[in-house]
C-alpha cells in the first residue's frame, strides 16, 4: 500500500502541527475532529445563552402560542430558531448513533484495526477534489498537505458507511461491511484511509 497520501487540514484545529517538514504521531489517543464531535455530543440546545431541553421547551413554547389569534414576527423567529436547533439535534444524534456503532463493530470484531475516533483521514490524489467539497464548510478555510507514514494504514470506502438514519442494530451490522470493504462497486476518489502511527508533512499542496 502506498505510504504517500494526502490530508485536508481543516484551519483552526492546532494549526501549529501542519507545517512542512513535522511529523504528527497519531496514537491510540490521537483527538481527531470525529472524536471531539462523538465526545461533545449533548441533547441539550443554547437558548439565550442557557442550556435546555429541547423538547420541554419546545412542549412550554406550544403551550405559550396555541391560543394566539396571530402569530407575530418574533414567534415565527422564535420557531424557525426552534426548528432550526430541532434539525441539527436529529443531525447530531444520527452522527453520534452511526460512529458508536462503527465503534463498537470495531472493538468487537476488527479490533487490529485503528479506531475512526483516533485516527488520522487521508485519501489518494483524485479523491482531493471530492473529499474538499464534502469536508469542508463554506465557511472555513482548509489546507492540502502531502504526507508520509510509518505505521498503520486501513484504507475503506466512505460510501460503505452505514446509513445515519437506521437503528443502532441496523447500523452495527452494515459496519461489517466498512471494516471489511469490497472495491468493485464503489468509486476509488470516495476511498478513505485511517492512519495510525507517524505522520510526515512532506509538501503543503494549497
């Protein structure tokens, strides 16, 4: 397997390590961007600065307008911002159901294999363009590094992910097929690789 990859470094996570010439060391506590988002992972939203349950709020918010003969523009603000918190509740939900499944396949029958929670992603040259406009919020800057490893390499295929919307049961046991990919019917540019071990940052690409 080629020892070469490439990384999209996404800018404001410990800048200071991606720079030519280090060399990062990817350990079996290695905070990935995919742990912080599995381990900040809360069913509480932010409401004027305070941290409540969704749903009782959302039940008091109900109570407050259901016998209103008019709604008026800040309750419809007040709802799109509930609606809004709702969505990304869901999101985050499904994420953090998907990635302890992965998890716990993980543990239980590949555990050789590094952790997606503490490892580094790198994929091959012609998947550069397909994982920049997937990873990268329009709101963030990135950068692409070349890389060299030592250690670890498990390359897979992100479009053998199970999908977030099914059960915890349902999702366990579509990651088998993650952790024990097959090529031949995915793309090779939505190849992923999960890297444990030491990490050289030969050449900053953009």
């Amino acid at each position: 397997m080629e020892n070469e990859l490439y990384h999209i470094h996404l800018k404001g996570n410990k800048d200071y390590k991606w720079q030519v010439g280090n060399i990062i060391n990817v350990d079996e506590k290695f905070d990935s961007i995919m742990n912080q988002r599995q381990q900040n992972f809360c069913q509480l939203i932010l409401l004027d600065n305070n941290e409540v349950q969704y749903f009782l709020y959302l039940a008091q918010y109900y109570d407050e307008i259901k016998n209103k003969t008019s709604i008026k523009q800040e309750d419809l603000e007040e709802l799109k911002h509930l609606l809004k918190a709702g969505y990304y509740l869901s999101y985050n939900a499904n994420f953090f159901k998907r990635e302890t499944s992965l998890e716990d396949c993980r543990k239980d029958n590949f555990s050789s294999l590094p952790s997606r929670l503490h490892s580094l992603y790198l994929c091959d040259k012609d998947g550069l363009e397909y994982w920049q406009d997937t990873i990268v919020p329009q709101n963030k800057e990135s950068e692409v590094f070349k890389v060299y490893i030592t250690g670890t390499i498990f390359k897979t295929n992100e479009q053998l992910l199970p999908r977030e919307e099914t059960t915890y049961g349902e999702s366990y046991n579509a990651s088998f097929k993650y952790w024990n990919p097959k090529f031949k019917d995915v793309p090779n540019y939505t190849n992923e690789y999960l890297v444990q071990g030491k990490v050289k940052i030969l050449e900053k690409l953009r």
